[in-house]
C-alpha cells in the first residue's frame, strides 16, 4: 500500500463517530497510520517513526511468525473453548509452565481490563471482604469494578468507599496506613493490585524487600495479591518473563493482556486451582472470545519469539544502553531517569515533558508522557528496540529539550 495524502476529514470524523469521552488523540499533531514493522511506524504520507511508545507490538510490529499464525489458525477454523482444541490448552500449561507450582490454573479472557475484573471478582469471591488497594496514579482497567481501582480515571475526585490508595515511593508503612483507612471505614482488603513498573504513577524500580513487605501487609489483613503483569510482563523488565519474579513474590492472581498476543486481543488470568474450585457452583467462567484458537495461536507464538529471538537478553542490552544514553544528556531539565529495562521514565522540571514529547514526534520519534502531573517522559518501546536504535532516540530526546527550552 503506497502513501498518499493525510485524510484531512479524519479527525473530525472520528470526533463526531465515537463522541467527547474517548481519550484525545495522542500529538499536538495526530499521526494517521498507514503500516508498521519492527520498531517503525509509517504514516500516509510516508514518513517512518521510530516507535518508542507501543508495548504491545511486544515482539515487534508486524512480527511475520505473528502474522503468520494468526492468517494460519484463521483460515482452519475460530470458535469458543466448548470445543476441544489443543491451542488454548498448549497456552495455558506454557504459561503455567512459567510460574510457580501453586499458579496452575489459567482463564482466558479477551483484554487486561476484563482479566482484572475476573481477578477482582474471584478475590472478593474467596476472601468475603470488599475493600481493595492500588497506588495512587494507577490504572488497571475500564470495567466498573476496576475502574473503581483505577484513581488515574478518577480526575481528582475522591475514591469510592471500598478503595484505598498508597504513594509506591513511599515506605511500606503508607500501606498499612491505607489498610487502617479502609478498616475505618468498615472493610477489609479483598486484593491489592500492582503493576509492576507503577506505569502511569512514573515508572519506578520498586525494591523486591519493598514489594515482599507489601504483600505481607496484604495478607496479614485478609487480602490477597494482583500482580497486574500487563505492563511489565512478557519480558519488558528484561530480568524476568513476569515481574513477579523479579520481587520474588508468588501472587494469588497474575493478570495478563496488551503484549500477550502482539496486538491480537488476548489476556488471561493465571491463579490457584484451589481458588478457582472455591467459585463451582456460583458462578461459570466463559467468555465467548477467550481462548479462541486464532488468539492463542497468536499468543504462542508470542511466547515462541520470545525464546527463539532470546528478547529478553536484548531487553537487557538496549536497557543499559539506553539508560547511560539518557544520562549522558547533559540538560539541567532532567530530574532523574528510571528504567526498569524498557519500561523507562525520564522526569523533567515543570511542565516540560508534554512540549518535549510532542517535539520528539515532529523529530521523527514517537513517546508519551506519564505520571500524576504527566511530567515524566514514558519510552516505552516494543522489545525490538535494539541498541543500535538508542542513539536516534536518546538523540532525539537531547534535541527536544534543547529546541524548547525556555
Ligand atoms: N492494567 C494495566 C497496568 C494497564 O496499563 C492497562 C491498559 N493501559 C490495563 C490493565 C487495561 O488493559 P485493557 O486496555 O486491555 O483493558
């Protein structure tokens, strides 16, 4: 498919099509995209990204043993798991087969949204209490009860009842603090939920020490442990295929999505079988897309690439890289540059990210921003970033600062 002219229409229309809600398009200027492959996202018009921003192209856009899969299984045939078909159980015994031995049991839904509900529901389900607690910028999901966790959404106003929320760079003691608040009000945790990289708090290297000491405090009050991996699963620590591992902790629910089948919808929840069996007799656990042989295919061969191109190796390498590439930067505007393999925040002084980020775009380099004050630039690239991408990245990123420095 050649380049042609932007569609000028476009962003009118699709104002007008899915209404004001909707989250705003990303860029000052909007990119309409056209193909993608590896680390390179190509517009109408024909220019080339670097994409530093998209984690679910996991193992890279457009991988082809991806692509390939998913036009292989669908051309055979698609359906839900009331039938026997050997996909959706390969995927769930690769999956437990990287976990630890109690993590044997694995539902598939169809977006991490829905896999944290599912996980919500059965914490709630097997504990018999209703509290839960998140940080304080998370996001874990659309659904009602995980938009509920979910303070990131809630635009500054006060929490629901049965939700508390801690600051992750504090000491454990904030969570006991929020733990007390809950009990004030009349609940006990059912779950707190974590993602690994504290995404949209600003990406920070949380200590394992820390995070034992957090799930500790989770049990000792009845609760129980999320580990939302859909951020910093599928090797984006590079250390590990789950962050989990890296704390050293077994969580009692492991939630999956966005990388799992490279940009196919796909997620799951990994738990205990002796949770599961707590639920027979109350409610069914079916979902019509989840674990459709075309999604597990996909997902396969996401966890096939991710051996066979040893990504997490390479996540390692370029994370090193790129880290004393952001600290080399000398620009009085950084504040500090966390990275947790490819999960990297870059905080800047003031307001300064969002102009930078939109300048890194015009320069041919596509990241965002995160953190409660949306100061901290967020690269977070496909795992195929290679070292050799770092120097237009980091270079990119030393440009934007300098060209709008005020
Ligand atoms: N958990 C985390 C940590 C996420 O970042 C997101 C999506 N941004 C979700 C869950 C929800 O996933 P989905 O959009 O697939 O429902």
């Amino acid at each position: 498919e050649g380049a042609r002219e932007p569609d000028p229409s476009l962003a009118a229309r699709r104002a007008a099509a899915f209404g004001p809600a909707v989250d705003p398009l990303f860029y000052a200027e909007p990119i309409e995209v056209l193909r993608s492959e590896g680390v390179w996202i190509t517009d109408t018009s024909g220019r080339t990204f670097l994409d530093a921003y998209n984690n679910v192209p996991c193992v890279g856009h457009a991988h082809p043993r991806i692509t390939s899969a998913i036009a292989r299984q669908s051309r055979r045939i698609n359906t839900h798991t009331r039938y026997l078909h050997p996909s959706a159980i390969e995927l769930s015994e690769r999956l437990t087969a990287t976990c630890p031995p109690e993590l044997d049991t694995v539902l598939l839904v169809n977006s991490g949204s829905e896999a944290n509900d599912l996980a919500w529901r059965m914490a709630t389900a097997v504990t018999g209490n209703r509290g839960g607690l998140c940080t304080d910028f998370a996001y874990h999901g659309i659904t009602e009860a995980i938009a509920a966790l979910s303070p990131e959404g809630w635009f500054g106003a006060p929490g629901p009842d049965h939700v508390e929320t801690w600051d992750p760079t504090a000491d454990p003691s904030a969570l006991d603090a929020a733990i007390e608040r809950l009990r004030a009000r009349g609940h006990a945790p059912a779950a707190t939920i974590l993602d690994g990289v504290v995404t949209s708090d600003g990406i920070f290297d949380l200590d394992p020490a820390y995070v034992q000491a957090l799930a500790a405090r989770t049990r000792a009050a009845g609760g129980l442990w999320i580990a939302d991996e859909v951020q910093s699963g599928h090797g984006r620590t590079g250390t590990h295929l789950w962050c989990f591992e890296r704390f050293g902790i077994v969580p009692d629910f492991v939630t999956l999505g966005k990388p799992m089948g490279n940009g196919h919808p796909v997620a799951a929840v990994i738990t205990r079988s002796d949770i599961v069996a707590q639920l027979v007799g109350h409610t069914t656990l079916f979902s019509t897309f989840g674990g459709n042989p075309v999604s597990a295919a996909a997902a396969l061969a996401v966890l096939d690439v991710l051996d066979d191109e040893r990504v997490l190796d390479r996540v390692q390498r370029t994370s090193h890289g790129l880290r004393a590439a952001l600290l080399a930067i000398d620009d009085p505007a950084i504040l500090d540059v966390r990275a947790v393999g490819l999960a990297v925040g870059v905080e800047l002084e003031g307001d300064r990210a969002r102009a930078v980020r939109d300048r890194m775009r015009e320069l041919g380099v596509l990241v965002g921003t995160t953190g409660r004050h949306s100061d901290t630039v967020k690269i977070r690239p496909p795992l195929a970033l290679d070292e050799h991408h770092v120097p237009q990245l980091a270079g990119a990123l030393g440009d934007a600062l300098s060209s709008t420095r005020r």
